[in-house]
C-alpha cells in the first residue's frame, strides 16, 4: 500500500485534514495544500497515484484545475469532492471524463470516511504522473503526406473489445477499434487522425482497410473453433465504426459485401456502428443506404446514444436493430440518479422499438448488476475487458472460461 500517494488540494483546512486522517488510516502517504501553485508543484516533484479536488475554491477553481491536468496528461485517479448540489458534481464528473482523466468518483459533502476509502481502495491499479509528463500529440502534429503514408505503409492496427450478455457474462460479439501504430508518435486513437482523413477524403480508404483486416480476423477466428476455446461463432457479431462520410459509398459497402464472402462470414453477423450525430446528418439519403444494408443482411447500431439532439422520429424511421447507450452515462449511473434515469430511458426506448441494447463504458460489478436489473441486454467495458490484441482474444476467452461470469 505504500506506494499510494494522495494529493489533496482544498481551500478548507479542516476538510483538507479530514480526508488526509482518512486516507493515512487506509495506509496511504498524503500531502494537503490550499494553494493551487502549491498542488501543481508537488503533483511534478511527487507524483501522486491519487489526487482528492475540491470544485469551489477562490483563486482556481475545481474546474480550471481538471483542465490544467488534461493537458498535463494526468494519470493519476481522481477524487471530485465538493458541497455543490449532486446534478453540478455529476456535470464536473462527466467534464472530467470526457478530458480523458482517470475519475475514481465524486463526493458529495459532508462524506463518510468508507465512502472515501472505498474510492481510495477499490480502484483497480493505480495511474500516475510521469516525472516528465510526453506532451499529447495534437491533431496539428499530423499532416496529410503521414496520413498517405500509414494507408501505404498499412501502419493502421486493431483491437478487439468484447461484447458480452448481461445476465450470463457469455461472449456475444466484438467491436473492431482502430489505432495508428505511428512511427514517431507511437500508438495514436482514433481521435488524432480521424477528423483528418474525412476532411481529406481518405476515410473511406481507411474503412476499407479496418474492414478488411477484421473480416479476417473475425473469419479465422470462426474456423478455428475445432482449437480450445470453443468460440460460439453461431451466435458471435462483429461491430465496426462507418464514418458517416462513409455513407455516401455504395460501392465500398459492395465490396464489403464481396470481402464477407471471401472470409466466409456472413453479412448478418456484421454490425457497422454509427454516431448519433452522424446517422441523423441527413436523414433521407441515410434512410435509403441503410434500408439497403439491411436488406442484404447487414446490421446497423446507433452509437453513443444520448449525446446528440436527434428526434425520435428519426430514431423510428431509420433502420437500427442496435442502440448503445453512451459510456458518459454508464460511467457515472452509480454515482449519478440523473444518469440511472438516463439509462434506463435509452434500454427501454430501445426495447419498445424491438432493439438490442448495449451499454458501453461499464468499468465495475456493481455497474453492471444495475444493467442487468433493468434489462440491458449486452455490456461492453474494461470490467468485461480492455480492447485486446487479435492475438491476446483467444487467452483471454480462455481464462475467460474457467470463471464465465465477469
């Protein structure tokens, strides 16, 4: 447990040694500091696996703070306490979330010493600022001649996320997520290189390469299943992300078609994932490409649900046999009676439109029990598991095995 280290930054002394008594009782080393000059100089010189912030200070607040650590590429967990109402802890919990930091939970004032400790405790592994922290590779630092060259080079590479029942932990499907293995800024998400290639009209070029590598990936993992462990190919999908760009070639979504065939797989058992946002840009054309897809056996899922401002007209009209529920709502229903609410709106929404829900973003048990109460039917997540390696998913299923139940 020593190598835990908590940084509390609170304008109120007395709650400050509050949490310091809590945290040094549960066998953490923490150091408390009102002044934000102080916290970011002993978060570079101490690096502190877990930071406890208070949203309402006088000189920076809670929220400039978390911006401050976004750049700082922060890793440490992160503990949002304040005496705001429950509805600006969630928004500031979400804020946080979508910086990409690493949130262990909000907490509300006054607080019990378990509920500290069980966010303190109860995290699995525990991230940390670097001592020199790599400075993010903004979207700017990509250029058209890198992009050319990774779709020559085929430097783009996939993982696999699994998608698994709720109410048996069985393996239901696979979502195929694209990374730049990049040569000089190592391994890139999807957000860094994007937006660039719809802007230069290469994504179609890089959709067809994601495609083509999961249907073959997807395709030998099927015609392995005489190789332990046995995968259940009959009932397994595959999710791949269409750009909505993408939307407008018919002649790619042909050759999809083609590579299902060379692959043996079958058309039915391809999902493409689209954004909310995306789905509903142009609602007539979408409407007669999808209708097309789903004639010929593929299927659709409307993507990060819950973000957008799309009406539920459109929702009816287009042809989805999926929808999933946004992670920013999974994430903080434990914490957050607004997102439960949210939650529990887009399964049953789904069902009454004869959908299969998914809930991506689940990261605990608990989480998890909650979806399969309401009738979730899959879950996607790092408390199922992290995107995986083509080569690592067979390990995987295979200790997934011997404790089926995730």
């Amino acid at each position: 447990m020593g190598d835990r280290r908590l940084l509390i930054l609170d304008d109120d002394p007395m709650t400050g040694e509050t949490i310091q008594r809590i945290a040094e009782f549960a066998g953490l080393e923490v150091r408390f500091t009102p002044d934000p000059g102080d916290f970011f100089t002993l978060l570079h010189d101490w690096r502190p696996t877990h930071i406890a912030l208070d949203l309402v200070m006088p000189t920076m607040d809670g929220v400039q703070v978390m911006a401050r650590l976004a750049k700082l590429s922060c890793r440490a967990k992160i503990i949002i306490t304040s005496g705001v109402g429950s509805r600006v802890l969630d928004a500031a919990g979400r804020s946080a979330v979508e910086h990409g930091l690493d949130i262990a939970g909000v907490l509300a004032k006054p607080f019990s010493p378990i509920q500290l400790r069980e966010m303190l405790l109860g995290q699995r592994g525990s991230g940390a600022l670097s001592a020199e922290p790599p400075k993010p590779v903004s979207p700017a630092d990509i250029t058209l001649a890198d992009l050319q060259r990774g779709l020559d080079q085929r430097e783009f590479v996939l993982a696999y996320q699994p998608k698994v029942l709720c109410t048996t932990g069985e393996l239901a499907g696979v979502e195929a997520l694209v990374r730049w293995a990049h040569p000089t800024h190592g391994l890139l998400p999807p957000g860094q290189f994007i937006p660039l290639a719809e802007s230069c009209d290469l994504i179609d070029r890089l959709t067809d390469q994601v495609i083509d590598q999961a249907l073959a990936w997807f395709g030998s993992l099927c015609a392995g299943t005489a190789q332990p462990p046995p995968v259940p190919c009959d009932r397994l999908m595959l999710s791949v992300n269409i750009s909505a760009r993408t939307l407008a070639n018919v002649a790619l979504f042909e050759r999809v078609y083609q590579r299902c065939e060379a692959h043996r797989v079958d058309p039915a058992r391809l999902i493409f994932e689209l954004t909310e946002t995306s789905a509903m840009d142009d609602p007539v054309a979408s409407l007669d490409l999808l209708t097309r897809l789903r004639v010929i056996g593929f299927h659709l899922s409307i993507d990060d649900f819950g973000t957008g401002f799309s009406s539920m007209l459109q929702l009816v009209r287009l042809p989805f046999s999926e929808i999933k529920v946004d992670k920013s709502f999974v994430m903080t229903a434990m914490a957050s009676s607004e997102s439960r609410t949210v939650v529990k709106f887009i399964v049953d929404l789904g069902h009454s439109l004869g959908l299969r829900c998914t809930a991506e973003g689940v990261e605990d048990a608990e989480t998890l029990a909650y979806l399969t109460a309401i009738g979730c039917d899959l879950a996607q997540g790092y408390h199922i598991a992290r995107p995986l390696a083509g080569e690592d998913f067979r390990p995987w299923l295979a200790a997934r095995f011997s404790s089926p139940t995730p």
